[in-house]
C-alpha cells in the first residue's frame, strides 16, 4: 500500500482556487541571504540528525547511528527487505542543563525506574508524523561515592542531589579528568552512548513493532550502546559498558524474579536497578544459546496478552536463571565483531541551516510534550502550560512572518491545540511564503475540518468537502507524508461517518511508515473492529495496550481490547 493514496479522492473534490500572480518580463527578488547559524543537520538513509556541536561530531555520530542500522537489521534479519519506515530525526543539544530546561517529557517512552543516582538524558516520542529522539551532547560522570570532597573543584557544578558531574564534549580524550574528591567512587556515562541506546530501542519497535516490558527495551539498547566503530570498518558490539563491576558491586545483583515479573516497576527512584543490571540481564539471555529460545518464547507470550507473571515460566526454574544471571556477571562476558563493505552505510550528507531555521528546531521538539494533554486531575497543569508555551511561540513566530519553519510550527501546535483560527491564520501566513506547501495546504485543511465540525450543521458536508480540499492538495505534493493521510482519515471518523476506502488504506499507510506511533495504530484498531475483523484489531491494539511504556493511548487500546468479544 505504498501508493499516492489520495489521488483517487481528489478527482472527486472541489479545489479552491489558487489566486494568480501577474508576470510581466522582469524578476521580482523577495527578502534577501539569510544569515547563517551554528546549527547543522546530516541525513543518511535511515536517520537525520541536527546539532549545533562541531562539524566533525556531527559526521561521526550520524554515520556511527547509520552503521548501527546495518548491524541491526543484519543481525535481526531486515536488511535487504523493502523499508517503507520514515527516518528517525535525532537533536543533539548543549549540556544537561539546557536539556533540562526544556522539559521534554517523555509521555510515550520512559526508562527505569531507574536508582536515583542515573538520571534520564534522553527524550524520545514515537510521534504520528515520523519519530524523535533529543539528548544532551555532554558527557557525564555518575557518582556513586562523593568520598571526600576538594576544595578546588574550579568551575565545575555538582549536582547534589542526583551526584551528576558534568564532563566533556563527545570524544573526551581524559575521561578520568573529573575525580573531586579523595577516594570517590564515579563511573561515565556517555552521551553519545544514550542516543546509540535509544536508536536501538527505536529499531525495535520500529521493526518488530508488538509489546515488550520496559526492562528489555531498556537491556537491548544498552548492550548497542556500547557499540566502537575501528578505523578499519569493522563495528563491534555487545561490549561490558565502562565501569560495568563498579556499579553491581555497589548496588548489589537485583531479583531477576521481580524483573521479569515486572515488580520492579514499583519502586520508584528507591529500587537498586540500574541500567548495568539491564545490560547484564539481556546481554544473557541475547547472547546465551541455551536460553535465547525462552527469551523468544517470554517475549511471544507478553505480546499476546498473557502478562509478565505467566509469560516469565518460559525460563523454567527462576532460582536456576538467578544464579546463571550471577554467574555471567562475574564472568568474562562475550562481544561480537561485524565486518561489513563500506559503501553500506554510507557517510551523511550535512548542510548548515540559516538562523531562521534553527531558531525553531527546539520549539519542534517541545510541541509534543506541549499539546499531548493528559486525562483526569494532571490536564489542568498541562493546559496552563501548553497556554504558555503557546504565547511564547507565537511571539517567536510573529519575529519570523515570512520564515516557513516558524509559521508550520505554529500552526501545527494550534491545530493541535483546537484553536482553529489560529491555525488557519499561520497556515496561511505559510502559503504566502510557499503556496505548495505540503505541511501549510494540510494544516490549512485542518483547521478548516476543525471549524466545520464546530459550525451549522446545514453547512457542515460543504465545509468539510472543501477542508478535504486542501488536504487532498497537500497529499498531491507530498505523497509520502504522513500528516495528509491522517488528516483526511480524520476528517471523516471525527464527523462520525464512515471513512471510504482510500482513507483507510492511507491509514494503513501510515502505520506501516511509522510503525510505533501508538494514535495511527488505535485509530487503525477501531477500524478493523468496527469491520469486524477482531483478529486484525487486537493483533494491532496490542502493541500499545501492552506497550512497556505507559503512553497516553494505552488506556483507549487497553478499552478496546477489553471490550471485544474472544
């Protein structure tokens, strides 16, 4: 179903017109060069990565995450196969603290609960129009043991409640530079090794996209996470991550028992799991012979519903998986090499972006968080923020009128936010800018569906034809984008009539482009229920209903699935 989905459709809709422009023999030049910034985005096959760190950094890391695509889909048994998936967009940002400031809540995905002292740097959001991933480029030093402090710790911050110290850029030539005091007891944590961690968490549930419990999610990408690329070509993977035996001996093994059967989930920032104890544990079973069938058989049965506590009796005796667990840890454990040709994960393309771009590369990231309203008594909050935030942009955007970037921004976050006539006003401030706009033509159809949806209902088939419209244009120009397709699909099931055919297939575009976006799959779900195709619905309900990671969509899918007949 890889089609211009909506082509069909748009023969039989009324386009408004497209307002004409005089010409006569000379030129007309509009604005002027752009000034340019310090931020820069590679793209390879597989992903697009921005930065506004060194040049070279850049190259290294997005070349390294194109590498460890071919060694997944390698290992896992995708290379070769057709590949429909969009590519994951990644931002590298400054220090923890200019991460932290932008409070990127990880709504769909969350690591942990980690013990207090491994603070999460890393964002990801399997979002409806392609995936996103964020983490902080500095490195960073986990203190286990302050020992005795140092007068002279000259510039640096400690941050006493987390011992986070922060480090140097990627790359760091002296990562023992840090020590601060006498006899304290630190390990690193790089990272560049979080986003190598995240893109292979990403590869899972992008590939292989059913349930998994958080805690193999959080051990796959860890035994990536340490992936060194030779100068020789050759990537190797699976290594002990730096400081592996510092840390269990401190915290101690932890029950596999309570892992397994997902007990550990509640602790909170008290459990003494950590992600070393999530390396050690599915390093094992991924590396080990014996039980790679029962991590197989574990992982089958949580997918179809069966729950932690039944599926964990693949493994058989949990004393015996305990104390083979403890054993591998205190063992020499095993690490793979992969030699490849070169010319399969080619070196990115990078380009600069001028200032007017850049300027809104966070604000991108911070949409999701911002207009993702949760239920019941936390909503309040998020609205007054997400309000706040609004009036922000808005003024950023009103400094950029003829920046494209900044006006699909805005719109997009009004659109999402219901203010129709917001919306409407910034896609059209786009389409001054560009009047083929993908992105402003569907915005423009959404804000256009939100109003008739709203409006006289003797009105409302009219209105909606010509919202439709411009959803149709924007499918037109960009086939492949996910936003028209959903938009359209939307604009039926939101009126409460049946979407036709071409707007389901353009669903089901859409989830096979971005496989673990969990709203295309429940909308998906609803549909094949409605048709009465059970099978078809909870197979595809499942992934988010079961889903490690408590997304605001599981309880709609958990709703769904409880609601249909065996």
């Amino acid at each position: 179903m890889r089609l211009a989905i909506l082509a069909a459709a748009a023969l039989l809709l009324p386009l408004p017109a497209l307002a004409q422009t005089a010409q006569d023999d000379g030129i007309v030049v509009q604005g002027s060069l752009e000034k340019m910034s310090d931020w820069r985005v590679a793209e390879t096959d597989h992903v697009i990565v921005y930065s506004n760190g060194s040049e070279a950094e850049l190259k290294r890391i997005s070349h390294n995450l194109e590498r460890l695509h071919l060694l997944l889909s390698i290992l896992l048994g995708t290379h070769g196969r057709p590949d429909p998936t969009l590519k994951l967009r990644v931002t590298l940002i400054g220090d923890t603290a200019e991460f932290d400031a932008m409070d990127l809540r990880n709504l769909r995905s969350r690591q942990g609960p980690f013990a207090r002292a491994f603070p999460i740097q890393r964002y990801y959001d399997p979002r409806e129009d392609g995936a996103v991933m964020a983490g902080s480029r500095i490195d960073q030093r986990i203190t286990l043991d302050r020992g005795v402090s140092l007068a002279n710790l000259g510039s640096r911050e400690v941050n006493l409640e987390t011992g986070l110290v922060e480090s140097t850029l990627f790359g760091s030539s002296n990562p023992n530079g840090m020590d601060a005091a006498i006899n304290q007891v630190t390990v690193p944590l790089s990272a560049e090794g979080r986003i190598y961690g995240g893109f292979a968490q990403h590869f899972l549930l992008t590939y292989f996209p059913m349930a998994y419990p958080r805690w193999y999610l959080d051990g796959f990408g860890e035994i990536f996470a340490t992936i060194k690329v030779r100068e020789d070509g050759k990537i190797e993977y699976g290594r002990a991550p730096e400081g592996l035996r510092k840390v269990t001996d401190w915290f101690r093994t932890y029950p596999v028992r309570d892992v397994l059967n997902g007990n550990y989930l509640k602790a909170g920032s008290r459990t003494r799991w950590t992600p070393y104890h999530a390396w050690v544990l599915a390093h094992y079973l991924f590396f080990s012979e014996e039980r790679k069938g029962q991590l197989q058989a574990y992982l089958a049965a949580y997918s179809r519903g069966e729950g932690l506590e039944k599926a964990a009796q693949a493994f058989g005796d949990p004393g015996k998986l305990a104390s083979d667990v403890a054993r591998y840890d205190n063992s020499k454990v095993p690490w793979e090499r992969l030699t490849y040709p070169p010319e399969l994960a080619a070196e990115p393309i990078i380009r600069q972006l001028t200032r007017g771009q850049a300027a809104f590369v966070k604000g991108r990231l911070e949409l999701g968080s911002r207009t993702t309203i949760p239920e019941g008594p936390a909503a309040t909050p998020a609205i007054a923020a997400r309000d706040r935030w609004l009036v922000k942009l808005r003024g950023d955007a009103g400094r950029y009128p003829t920046n494209l970037d900044a006006q699909l921004l805005l719109a997009e976050a009004e659109c999402r936010s219901a203010n129709a006539a917001e919306c409407l006003a910034a896609a059209d401030r786009a389409l001054a800018v560009d009047g083929n706009s993908a992105g402003a033509l569907n915005w423009k159809g959404v804000a256009l569906t939100q109003q008739a949806l709203a409006g006289p209902s003797p009105e409302r088939a009219q209105r909606l034809r010509t919202a439709r419209g411009f959803i149709v244009r924007a499918n037109r120009i960009d086939s492949e984008a996910a936003g028209p397709l959903l938009s359209y699909y939307r604009s039926f099931a939101d009126a409460g009539e049946a979407p036709p055919e071409v707007a389901l297939e353009g669903l089901l575009k859409v989830v096979d482009t971005i496989p673990a976006a969990p709203g295309p799959r429940i909308m998906l779900g609803e549909a094949f229920a409605r048709q009465g195709n059970g099978e078809a619905a909870r197979r595809t309900l499942r992934s988010v209903a079961e889903s490690g990671y408590d997304s605001p969509e599981k309880a709609k899918a958990q709703t769904l699935l409880g609601s249909m007949p065996e």
